[in-house]
C-alpha cells in the first residue's frame, strides 16, 4: 500500500499502478500506520514533501517514530513548497529568499534526520535525487527493514530554489564511508547534524527494536480485518452508548 498525503510532492499514488490511499495534508503516517495495524502482513510505503511531513505532519512524524510502527517513509526534501509557488518549507536554510519570502528565512531549518535519531528512529537514511540507483537501494532497504524507516531524499526544485541546486548539492553533498558504523547512535547524529559544509549521503544509523505491531495487546491473532464481530456484540454497545448519552 502507497500511501499521500495531499501535499506538492504527494501525486506519485497518481502515478503508479498499486493499492493507493490519499490522506489529508500532512496525515499520510496516521492513515498508513492505522492500515498497518488492520493488516500487519501488508507492506506500507509512504511518500510525501518536506512540508507535508515535517510541516503540517510534523507532530505525526515525531510519535510514529517513538511508536516504531513499521513503515517506510520517503520524504521528497527540495527546501521550498513547490506547487504554491515557492514559500520556504520547515527545511528551507536560514537566510534563503524564495518567491514570496523576499526578506529571507529567519528560522533555523527543522534538522529531520537528527530529530529521527535522537527519537530512536531504527532507520535514517539520505538520497539525493540525482543518484537514482543509490537512492533506489537506500529505498529498498528501508522498505525491508522491520519497523520506521526514514529516507530523505535530497530534490531540488529547479522552479523556486536557486539556492540548493544540483550543481550544489555536487559540492556539497558525499557518500558516507563504508566502514561507518551504522549501529553507533553517536556517531550517526553527528552526520545528521553536518549541513553547511558537507552533506552526507547514505544510511547514517541502523539499529531494530520491537515494532509497534508487535508491542500492541490487540494487533496478535487474525488482522483486524479478517475478524468477524457479531452484530449482537454491536448493538450492544450502541445501547450503552446511548444509555451514557441520556
């Protein structure tokens, strides 16, 4: 299941020939870890922009990692809304002038990759969108991986922000070493928190713990879906229900 929210980076579901669910703007994580929990066998993709998920979604972001629902979640990261014509997002640099922001950004950018690991997020990656095959791999191995699952993926938006462009995100941006130690919490939220003179790419920190699926005292047994409730059962509680209402 691939699952949107509304937002300028969320019309891929549009695109693509899969069991799709578009959820308001900012609430993709809430609709796919409530499809997750009705059917835990399914794998559950979410795919949205900086502002949707760091922005409006924001708060969701923050308590389904905490929850560790099993999820993968690609975060099309340009620094900028998109289809609104060019506001600066929650990770647009400090200082940045966009189209409808002429006196520049005051705001610190909202660190996504930092906030996941200090969150305990068993997941954190970065792409970079001029990299298809790398990021593509990044891609599946969070799909794979049991439990949340972050890859931001560096995009520039090549209509409203002349500031991260590919020429330089060419500068800027490198591969994480391959002896980096994945599971070294420490060392993964230094790369997070590198920014203004390199940029790295890769899977900063891998660490699984017990999802939430397997944590919650009503996920064991049949989906939710598959489970039969008799309609006795139902009409039961609605006549408690109306009885505490009068």
């Amino acid at each position: 299941m691939l699952v949107s929210g509304i937002g300028q980076a969320a019309k891929l579901p549009h695109y693509v020939d899969v069991n799709v669910f578009d959820g308001l703007h900012g609430r993709a994580l809430p609709a796919a870890a409530a499809i997750k929990m009705s059917n835990p066998a399914m794998t559950v993709v979410v795919t949205s922009g900086d502002g949707d998920i760091y922005g409006e979604g924001g708060n969701h972001f923050l308590h389904n990692i905490r929850r560790n629902v099993d999820i993968a979640l690609f975060v099309h990261d340009n620094q900028v809304y998109g289809l609104t014509k060019g506001q600066p997002s929650p990770t647009s640099d400090a200082g940045w002038a966009g189209s409808l922001n002429r006196s520049g950004v005051i705001s610190g950018p909202f660190p996504p990759l930092a906030v996941a690991i200090a969150l305990g997020c068993g997941f954190v990656a970065r792409g970079y969108a001029a990299d298809v095959d790398f990021t593509a791999d990044l891609m599946l191995q969070a799909i794979r991986f049991k439990g949340f699952a972050l890859v931001d993926i560096l995009q520039p938006c090549v209509t409203f922000n002349k500031k991260n462009t590919y020429q330089w995100y060419g500068r800027m941006a490198y591969k994480i070493a391959p002896e980096h130690d994945a599971t070294d919490r420490m060392k993964a939220f230094g790369l997070a928190l590198e920014w203004e003179e390199r940029i790295p790419l890769g899977v900063l920190y891998r660490k699984e713990r017990a999802t939430f699926e397997e944590l919650h005292p009503a996920i064991p047994g049949p989906p939710l879906h598959a489970r039969e409730t008799a309609p006795a059962i139902v009409r039961e509680m609605l006549r408690k229900r109306t009885l505490a209402l009068a």
